[in-house]
C-alpha cells in the first residue's frame, strides 16, 4: 500500500460556496458488479505517477463543496477510481473508509496556540459515485454548548465526531481548512491534503465563518 501513498504529494482545498446539505447511500453491490460504472471523467486507473498525482489534486478540488442552512454547514469532496499497488480498481471510499477535515481558527489564539477543530466521517460516496459524501457540522447545535476541549459525536444523518483543542471562553467564528485526510479502517494508511498550495491552486483560502 505505502508504493500508492508515494505518489501524492502535499496539496490543497480550496472555497466553494452554497445552500444546502443533501446526503445519499451507497450502493456497494453495484461497484462490486460493475467498477468502471463511475463517470470515465473520474477514473483514473489508466494513471500512475506525476499524472495520477495531478488527476487526483484537480478532482478532489473541483468536487470541493461547502453547503451551508440555518442548522449548520456541510463539506464534500470529489470522488475519483484508481488502481491499487495489488492492482485492483478501486473507488477511494473503498480503499479509504475515513475521512476527516481539519480546520484552525482565524484571529484567535489561546497561550500562544490556534484553536483546533477536526471532523471525522465514514468516506461513503453519492448514487452516481462522482462525490464523497458531505459531513455535516451542527454549528447551531454547538454553539448551545460551553466551548472546551473534547469530543462531540452526533448521528443525524452520516454520523460524525467533532474534535475541538485550545478552545477559548467563546466558539471562534472563522474556520480556516488546513487539511483533509482520507484513512484505511485499520488507520495504518492515509491520503493526506495539505493546505500550503492553496494560493497556487484557487487564489484564496478555504474560510468557513460561524
């Protein structure tokens, strides 16, 4: 597995805004009958190297979504097909059942420290298999709650685990996205985005504002 990792270098999300959160299932029996049934747009087991390393930076990016309702704000990613180290194609919520998004706050700080917020999720992707689905964060639900370092697990809809560290007396209000990293059930391997490239890439920052 790690021959597959080497191939991905440190790059970033970055911001696209919307409205609303929608969520899907996954039909796994379909993919195990038909793996090429993804959008040949997305699949990339024709690729290796340098060019599996660019398809795979541009198609996660450009299926970057942010969706935001009164309730809260939901991320997505783009989905995408490849062909592992054993060469087996793969979608990468088969390879990955993880995901997670890191983010730190902007113009705050506690004993010299940014606080930290991360965002844990199953990696199951949408019916027509092009999008990771969103994990959604429950700000209103959150924001009822007295800020302090911990955990918070809430299972409306895909169920997810908020980490939070270095929290001030009050929630932060602006989010920046610093990375995002899909992860094996076994947590021995991880597809780590970085967010250094992120002026290069988009031009602007991922910012989510409370």
């Amino acid at each position: 597995m790690r021959k597959f990792f080497g191939v991905f270098a440190l790059f970033t999300l970055g911001f696209v805004s919307g409205y609303t959160a929608i969520y899907f299932t996954t039909d796994f029996s379909q993919i195990a009958r038909d793996p090429a049934a993804i959008k040949n747009s997305f699949d990339f087991s024709h690729l290796t190297g340098d060019k599996l390393h660019e398809a795979v930076k541009q198609r996660l990016l450009g299926g970057l979504e942010m969706k935001k309702n009164a309730k809260g704000a939901a991320f997505s990613l783009g989905h995408f097909v490849f062909v592992d180290p054993r060469g087996e194609k793969k979608l990468a919520c088969q390879e990955f059942g993880k995901v997670f998004f890191s983010f730190e706050a902007e113009g705050v700080s506690v004993a010299g420290e940014k606080p930290l917020m991360e965002v844990e999720g199953r990696c199951e992707f949408s019916n027509d298999m092009a999008k990771i689905n969103p994990l959604f964060i429950p700000v209103a639900k959150i924001m009822g709650e007295r800020p302090g370092d911990g955990e918070f697990q809430f299972n409306e809809g895909s169920a997810i685990t908020i980490r939070f560290a270095n929290l001030p007396e009050e929630w932060p209000k602006t989010w920046l996205l610093k990375s995002v990293k899909l992860m094996n059930e076994k947590e021995s391997e991880a597809l780590v985005v970085e967010s250094d490239e992120v002026a290069q890439i988009l031009g602007h920052p991922m910012v989510f504002t409370w």
